[in-house]
C-alpha cells in the first residue's frame, strides 16, 4: 500500500513472479551484470565495532523489523542544481514523484520481490521511500544475511550534553544482496542495524555553578542564579524583530510548522507551555502527533522527550497561528530517515525543523568500519531536496561543541561539523550569546562574568571563572567545557553554489586555544587527534577552507543567556518540571522554524529553502538583513572560528544574527 498524499498518486500494477535470490544463478561478469547477479547494497553492516560491544547470540527469526528502502533519485544534477540556485515554481508531491522518483516498473518489481518472503511494503508518495516490515527471518532470507544480537555500552554526558543509553540491538555482519535490477536503483538500506545513534543538541547550564537566589525578587535568579536565562520564545521575537511582522498581523496563520524528532512527546506539555508560560493568544490551532514507524516509545527525560517538549514549545509558540505536527519516530537510521520523507510526502508543513544529529567525525567511523550505510548522507539529502523542490524550508541545529563537534560523541578533537546540519538543503542553525553578567559560585568562591555584546557562542569566556571557583587549571576547565555553536567546514559535502564566491565562505579567522594532538587510528583508515594541548591567549590566525561551510544564520544559544523549558518527563528523574537556563542549537532550529512560518503567513506563500536567498540577501550593500558578529578575537568566537571582518560570512555564526522583518521583505 502507499502512504497518503495530498495529490493523486499513480496505482502500480503487479510485477511478474521474481526468483527468490538464494536460487539465483552465479554472477555475470563484472563489467555487466545480469539482471539476476547478486550486488551488494549500503547499509548499516554491524555494530560490532563501537567500543565495548558485545555479541549475546543470534537473532530470533520472528524478531520484528521496519526496514527502509531508500531509492534513487532520478534527474538528481538538475534537482541539485534547481535547489541550490532557488525554484521559481514548487512542485506538488505527485509532480516530484513524476520528474524525481523512481519509475513504477522499478518500484513494483522491489515490492513484488520482498512480497515473496512475506515482507509488506507501503510505498511513500514521493517514489522515493519504501517503508517494509517483516521479521528478522524474511529479511535475512530476502538479502541473503544473517543477523547477531549485540550489547552496545553507554556513553556517558559531557559538555552540557546527553548521555547515550547502553543498548541491545541487532545487526549485520555483511553488505545485504539484491539483485542486479533491483540494487541499481537502490539508494541505501536502513534498518538492518536499529541501534540508535542520534543525539539532541539541547544543552543546560552547569548547575552545579549555578546557585539559585532564595528569595530573590528577580524571578530567574531565583530559579537559576542568572539574571538573564529565563528567556521566552517573546524575547526571541524581540531581540530579531519578528515583533515587527506581528505588528502587520502576521502569526502564521493558514501554515502548518512541524517538528522532526526522535523521542515521545510529553502529552499536554506544549500546550501547556503556550498557553501558561508562553501565554500566546489562542488561535484554535491543532497539534498533530505522527508516530512514524510506530513512534519512539514512552516519553522519558532519558530518550530525549525534553527535546521534542522543547521544539514544539519554541515553534508553536512563535508561529501562535500555525497548525504544528510532530513527527516522533524511533532513535534509528530507518526511523529518522522515515520521519524526513513522511513530512515531504505528506508536504502538510510549509517549514520543518530538527534538533537531532551526530558528527561528521563519528558518521566516517561507522561508514569505514562497516557499521553504517557509505551512501547515508546522500539518502538524507534526497529527502531534503524533495522540501526545496516543494516549498518546505528546512532547519537543523548546528551542533553545540562549537568547532570540534565530535568531541562530544567519539571523543576525537579534530575540527568537525555536524550531520545532517551539514546538508546543503538544509539551513544550519548556529548559537550566539545575548550580553549578560552574573555570578558562579562553586566549592572555591564566586566569579562574576560578564558578556558585553552579542557574541558567537563559545564558553571560552566562562574558563577562568570556571576555573577559579572550582580551584582546577585552566586548561582543565577548557577541555571539560568545549562548548559552543557549531560551525566550520564540511568534510563530507561540498561547497553548495549559493555559498561560492560570498566572502567568508572559503577563509576563515580563528583562535586557537586548543591545538589537537596524540593522534591515533579510530578505525582503518582514520586517523584523528584524541587529546589537546591549551594556549589562554591566543592570537588571530588566518587560512581557507573548502566544503560546505556551517552554520547559516544563528540566533541567542547559549543556556547562560538562554529559555525556559516545560518538561514533564523531569519529574521522573526528580527534577522540577519547569526549568531555566536551557539552551543549544536546539532552541535556534525551531525558532527560525517558526519564525520561517510566520514569514509565510505575511507574505502570503512559502519562502522554501532559504539559503539561496540569504546569502544573496547579505551581500547587498549596506543593506544586509543580518548583522554578521563580525569581531575578530577571543571575544568572539566558537572555540575556534571567529569574525571575518568586513565580510558577510564567519564560520562562527555564519550569516550572522538576523532582522526578520527585513529578512521577509527580502524574500518577498
């Protein structure tokens, strides 16, 4: 069956009988396969190389499975090309599946094939995504593997961060088989490893710093020991002048914002949150919850469902007259992938945001060690060029380990950037700190600090005071608080057309407090730093850079400075349920997710991906809706990248901090 769509779809006939693969015939020649040759497709292959994992026994055949069938994209250099220069027309769904998805003889002869192992398959209305569900048994017969059970351990919070739960999943120790026809138009296969990887990019303050003031008569300082981090989505719409399209009766009504996420929401919270701590008017709008794939399970603070809370809270909250569908699926390849093609084909959204990702760094791991699909950034990116070529923005958070985004997650210090983030269909949300001081009070005393102007995200100015109330080294407190919006250089996509040629986009400035050292082998064929050596005062350097260049545009990040989060699932681990100093890239995704609708509301269409507008936005002569954060300097960058002066674009907060009443009148 086919997942719905607004517009028709075309029905498929029933293909002829397909020979089961194990009785196929031997391969053809190299150069020329036959029909019937086996070949290999990408996919997630094992779990067996992360550290401490473990192999418990052989998967149960009745073991049930959602599996991911993630096809070509036909015509793909002219729908890269259209996207990265701008569509003058969007398409519908059935129009994109005409010109862009795969031809109905190739589906009906996929599905026909996995209907002989007893696999169903619900064709999504795109042509591009086929959902199967079967057993352990039925896939392992029909792609010719064999599937173990494997204990994967936990790794543990830092940086402000999540930890990620120890986990019994399954796996593959082999590239699955298709036949020749068949594999040729198969992207990627999802599905065949379920552990799941994904992290959030919300992050909270040390608390352990932080001490609340009893009975202080500043509300936040009582709730957090900071003036300044209690923040609501209505300072948001202050501090970047979406106010101004409020005046004009702009609230995002008649569009819809929905979230991407890999966690439950908790029911009621983000209702709650709009109508009592928000308290935005109440426009009879609806929220959607969408569980793909089955959803993600029960709301928990350790799945993430603070993050989901948080995300339909910042958006619905500044689109107050948009309809919101949150799209929940399960933490896995099939389950996120799944969730992106859902939003396209239903094309319900007129803008969707993400908060969820994993470093370049760790994605080239699991790719080299087998564990992961080689063509998986290029199966997310199809979905993504699917919203540009209907109209649907899209936002993900840039990461919040400022430039050595795989610190976080496999512990190497070279400079990364965040996936899909990275994706050049995507707009990558950067972090800034709002000028702010106060007080840390740690073991050894109390430090004040104190950010003057907005700045890129970095927690390099908090160091010393770290340092000093808790009676450690600097360099100590450097390396346990590498912390910032995430921004640099792709190593995996290349610089999009929208961004060559803009200054900023190919050099950089930087600062380098932390110089990476003792490298090792990660994996075969990967070698990378594990360790730093730490300069307190360094200077600007200078040098150039190729790739896609992250983030785009970025807005207030940092939880020192940041918002308060409504989160039910707290109470579960004994925490109050409303909290403040809360912040990440997390919060600036759904932010301009839903500043992006209500842009739509006043201008009466949808804006679409808007990175080949922006850049060509700010580069207009004095004229630019962004303020580029442009200081060079240790006051003023990511922990590494830092202002470009005179030019439009650094890789700290790239764009810069915007107007967004002056960004909608230029995409009008």
């Amino acid at each position: 069956m086919r997942k719905a769509r607004l517009s028709a779809g075309i029905v498929l006939g029933v293909a002829a009988i397909i020979t089961p693969l194990a009785a196929l015939a031997g391969p053809a020649s190299a150069s020329t396969p036959g029909p019937n040759t086996p070949e290999s497709v990408p996919a997630g292959i094992s779990v067996a190389s992360l550290p401490g994992t473990t192999v418990f026994g052989s998967t149960p055949a009745s073991t049930p499975e959602d599996v991911s069938f993630i096809l070509k994209e036909r015509n793909l250099d002219y729908l890269e090309a259209q996207a990265q220069q701008g569509f003058r027309k969007y398409l519908s769904v059935g129009q994109f599946a005409g010109v862009y998805g795969q031809t109905p003889a190739n589906i009906s002869a996929l599905t026909s094939y996995l209907a002989q192992f007893g696999i169903k398959t619900e064709v999504y209305a795109d042509d591009v995504d086929i959902s199967a569900t079967g057993t352990a048994g039925e896939f392992d017969s029909a792609l010719s593997v064999t599937q173990n059970d494997y204990h994967v351990q936990a790794f543990a919070a830092r940086d402000g961060l999540g930890a990620i739960p120890a986990q019994n999943v399954h796996g593959i120790a082999k590239s699955p088989l298709l036949p020749y026809r068949l594999s040729n138009f198969v992207l990627a296969i999802f599905g065949l490893t379920n552990y799941g990887p994904y992290a959030s990019q919300a992050v909270h303050g040390n608390t352990k710093d932080l001490k609340p003031q009893q009975g202080s008569s500043n509300y936040c300082l009582a709730l957090t020991g900071l003036p300044d981090a209690c923040n609501l989505p209505s300072n948001f719409a202050a501090n970047y002048n979406l106010d101004g399209l409020y005046a004009k009766g702009a609230d995002g009504a008649g569009q819809t914002v929905a979230i991407v996420t890999l966690a439950a929401v908790d029911p009621g919270a983000p209702q709650y949150f709009w109508q009592n701590i928000a308290k935005v008017p109440n426009t009879g709008r609806t929220l959607t919850v969408d569980n793909v794939d089955g959803g993600p399970g029960a709301p928990s603070d350790a799945s993430g469902s603070g993050e989901t809370d948080l995300d339909l809270e910042q958006s619905g909250s500044l689109a107050y007259g948009a309809n919101v569908i949150d799209y929940q699926a399960p933490n896995t390849d099939p389950g996120f992938a799944d969730a992106f093609f859902t939003a396209a084909s239903q094309n319900t959204a007129s803008t969707v945001s993400t908060s969820w990702g994993e470093a370049e760094t760790y994605l080239e791991s699991v790719i080299l060690s087998g564990e992961e699909a080689s063509t998986y950034v290029a199966a997310f990116d199809e979905a993504f060029l699917e919203f540009a070529a209907q109209g649907q923005s899209g936002f993900d958070a840039a990461g919040d380990s400022g430039a050595y985004d795989a610190s976080s997650e496999i512990g190497t210090t070279n400079l990364s950037v965040d996936t899909p983030a990275d994706s050049p269909y995507l707009t990558a949300s950067g972090g800034t700190t709002l000028p702010f001081s106060g007080t840390l009070t740690g073991p050894d005393g109390s430090a004040t600090v104190t950010v003057p102007a907005q700045r890129a995200w970095g927690w390099d100015y908090l160091w010393p005071a770290t340092a000093q109330i808790n009676d450690e080294s600097e360099a100590a407190a450097a390396e346990a608080n590498v912390v910032g919006g995430g921004g640099g250089f792709s190593a995996v996509e290349p610089t999009p057309s929208y961004q060559q040629f803009v200054p900023g986009t190919q050099n950089f400035h930087a600062v380098q407090y932390l110089t990476p050292t003792d490298y090792q082998t990660i994996v075969a064929g990967l070698v990378e730093p594990t360790a730093w050596s730490f300069n307190p005062t360094p200077g600007v350097t200078s040098g150039s850079g190729n790739g896609r260049a992250v983030p785009d545009m970025s807005a207030d990040a940092d939880p020192l400075s940041g918002y308060l989060l409504y989160e039910p699932s707290f109470a579960g681990v004994g925490e109050p349920v409303l909290q403040g100093d809360w912040g990440g890239t997390s919060f600036t995704s759904p932010q301009f997710n839903g500043s992006t609708a209500v842009i739509d509301s006043y201008l009466g269409h949808r804006v679409g991906l808007l990175n080949p507008s922006i850049y060509r936005a700010a580069q207009s002569s004095g004229n630019s809706p962004f303020n580029p954060v442009n200081t060079a300097g240790t006051s003023n960058d990511n922990i590494y990248y830092t202002g470009n002066p005179g030019e439009p674009y650094n890789q700290g907060v790239g764009l810069g901090f915007p107007n967004l009443t002056k960004l909608a009148g230029d995409l009008g």
